[in-house]
C-alpha cells in the first residue's frame, strides 16, 4: 500500500475511537428529542448537559457558560454580532481585531463596518505577534468588543491572551477570543484569564464536522442568534446536534487533559522537520516565530515553487498538507496572513503549511522529510524564476 501521511490537522482531524463510540449510541438507541419529556428524550437532555458540563470544565468556565453552535464560525459571527448590535444602543461602535484574523472574524467585521461601526485591525509584526500594548492603545470609550484569536491558523502564533484579558477587564470592553487552533494545544482558563467570549470547533479537535460552542462570561448580554424553539436556553433554536454534542463533550475531555505530555511529543516532531527541512532545502524561510507558536504548525516558504503544484505533487506521494495560497475566483490570491507578516507575494505563493498532531508518527516525519526535497527539486526545474 502506497505510503499516506495526513499533515493538515489545523484544516481538520478525524474522528477518535473514544469520540466516535460515544456518539453512536444517540444514532442508534438513544435518539430521543432531548425536548421530549419520556425516557429516551430525558437521556438525550442529560447526555448535553453532560456535554456541557464538559466543555465547561475544560475551560474553567460554568456549564450556564457555554452554548452549543453548528461550528467555529458561526461562534465568531455570533460572539461579534451579538455584542456590537448590543452595545449600539449605548453609542459604543468600535470593534478592535487584528488583520491576521481568520474570515470567520474578518468578514464578520467587515459586515458589521458596512452597517457603520468602526474596526481598527490591529497590524501584527513581522513574526505574527501583537502586543498587548497595541490594544491598550486602541481601546477607545467607544471600543464595544476586541477580538483576538487565540492562536493563528496558519502560522501558529499565540498571543499574549491572559495580558490582553487583563487590559480588557481594566478598561471594561468585552473581550473575545477565537480559540479554535489553540484547543488541546495550551492550557486554557477562561476566569484567570478574563475572557469574556470564546469559539471552540468540534472538527479540530477529533470531534465531527457540524459542531461548534461558544463560552459567554455570565453577566456578558447574549443576543439570539437563531429564532425558534427554547434549546439553548432561547438563544438558539433549532432540535439539538444530539451525537455531535457528545462527541465534543468527550473530545474537549481529552483535548484538555493531558496537553503537557502531547506538546511535547508534537513539538519535537515539528523541530525536526523546521530543522531539517531548512537545512537541506536552500532557499526556505520559516513563517512566523518558533516562541510561543502551536506545538503542531509549521509553515515554510520556498522560493520559485507554487504552493499549489506543491501541494498536488505532495498529494501524489501521500502527503495531505495545506498552503498559503487559496484558489478563489479564478485568482491565485496569496494568504492576507502570510501578507499581513510583510512577505512579498510571491514568496507567499510557495509557502507550506504542516500541521501535526498526537495522531502523527516519527516515520511520518522520516516520511515527509524523504519526499519534500525531491519535489520542491522538480518543482524548481520547472520555474522560469529560479535561478539555482
Ligand atoms: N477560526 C479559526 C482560527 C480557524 O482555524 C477556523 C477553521 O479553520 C475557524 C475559525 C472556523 O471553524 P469552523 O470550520 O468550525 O467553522
């Protein structure tokens, strides 16, 4: 059998064994509405109270803290929206994110500027850090929220969250943070360190697609997102994610347990593969700073290769990786994370981004390590710009 390396846990993960056998019995025998009062709709109400509880405890936050989403975006798109319509009222307009954020944020807050409220992107350096200063500096008596994601999903960098919480807390703004890189990768306390509003994704995770939680801070106002039923306490309608919702319960449980032991053990298989990739293909850079980045990610750029001939020939050797450049409108645009940390375009274009995790094997780095340098080789042959 052909050799198959999966290096794209920041896109998504599969499934755990633990995670998929708690699911299946709310498929097949307790699939009772959790809304229904006899014995299989009172168990399904229990198992998401359980859940909640869940992913309560591995924030440090309350199970009344936590509500179930359909995914990361939508907790972003209703921890923003909510806030900003909620705050207009008392004249506050100004939201404070980075411009490194991903689009769940991004257009979010592009939306939001179009109904007129006013956002300062904060610019990152070029390493992929901001300062806790930068907000400060920003934060006006207009500020109504400042969103800075936890960790950045292609270049790992994570930020100073517990300063910026304090900083927030100091000048009474909101504070939310989209944390759905940085779940199972650091240890997080949602009390100690002032956070106001958190985005979780069940599918990075080991959790399946389709589920998502936002933490709201008792005493933050919580608008509703969906109009219907009462499930999640009225905020939310719509019959719950039943499976899904105990898949993130159980894979928060195990996301948020143990992260000491599965850094480590990650980060030196990414080492290996920075030092090694660096050393043996000239004209490579790594993107974004080593210190403190998600043990897992590594995005390095090669010059005169195009990230997406890259990620076809790594494919044909088994390899499932992701790159900077996304295909979208029938232009090759580069990353605005890889542009908003000052790399010109077209070393942007032929960027790579690795992401492993626990799942991930030294022989897949031996692995990665025998095919990467022979195909950024013939990539290079190919290129009219390079120059050897
Ligand atoms: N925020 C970050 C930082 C992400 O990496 C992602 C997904 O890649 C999302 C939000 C969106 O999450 P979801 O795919 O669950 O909507």
């Amino acid at each position: 059998m052909n050799k198959f390396v999966y290096a794209d846990n920041a896109a998504t993960t599969n499934v755990g064994d633990s995670v998929y056998y708690a699911m299946l019995p709310y498929l097949k025998d307790f699939y009772g509405n959790p809304s229904s009062i006899y014995s299989i709709g009172r168990e399904a109400r229990k198992s998401i109270e359980l859940a909640r509880q869940k992913v309560a405890t591995g924030l440090n936050a309350e199970p009344a803290e936590i509500y179930f989403t359909g995914c990361g975006t939508e907790s972003d798109n209703w921890a923003l929206k909510s806030v900003a319509h909620d705050l207009k009222a008392k004249g506050k307009n100004h939201i404070i994110t980075t411009n490194f954020e991903h689009h769940a944020i991004l257009h979010t807050c592009e939306k939001l500027a179009k109904e007129g409220f006013e956002v300062t992107y904060l610019p990152v350096d070029n390493d992929g850090y901001i300062t806790s200063e930068q907000v400060l500096n920003a934060i006006t008596d207009k500020t109504a929220i400042v969103s800075i994601m936890y960790a950045n999903n292609e270049i790992g960098t994570i930020q100073p969250i517990s300063e910026i919480g304090a900083i927030c807390k100091d000048k009474k703004v909101i504070f939310h943070t989209d944390a759905v890189q940085a779940i199972g990768s650091v240890a997080i306390d949602v009390k100690a360190q002032n956070i106001d509003m958190l985005s979780i994704s069940g599918h990075k995770i080991h959790a399946p697609k389709g589920i998502g939680a936002l933490y709201v801070r008792k005493g933050v106002r919580l608008t509703n997102f969906i109009d219907g039923g009462a499930q999640e306490r009225n905020k939310r309608g719509g019959t719950e994610n039943l499976a899904s919702i105990v898949a993130l319960g159980v894979a928060m449980e195990e996301a948020t347990n143990g992260i000491e032991e599965r850094v480590q053990k990650v980060a030196k298989m990414r080492d290996r593969l920075i030092d090694s990739i660096l050393k043996t293909i000239p004209k490579s850079r790594l993107n974004g700073g080593i210190s403190p980045r998600l043990a897992g990610n590594l995005n390095i750029s090669f010059e005169a290769v195009e990230g997406e001939a890259l990620l076809l020939r790594l494919d044909m050797m088994g390899v499932c990786a992701s790159s900077g450049s996304a295909c979208t409108s029938g232009a090759l645009d580069p990353s605005h994370v890889l542009m908003a940390i000052g790399l010109p375009h077209e070393i942007a274009h032929g960027s790579l981004r690795l992401s492993l995790n626990e799942y991930n094997t030294d022989e897949d780095v031996d692995y990665i390590l025998e095919v990467l340098p022979g195909v950024i080789d013939i990539l290079r042959a190919m290129s009219p710009i390079w120059e050897g």
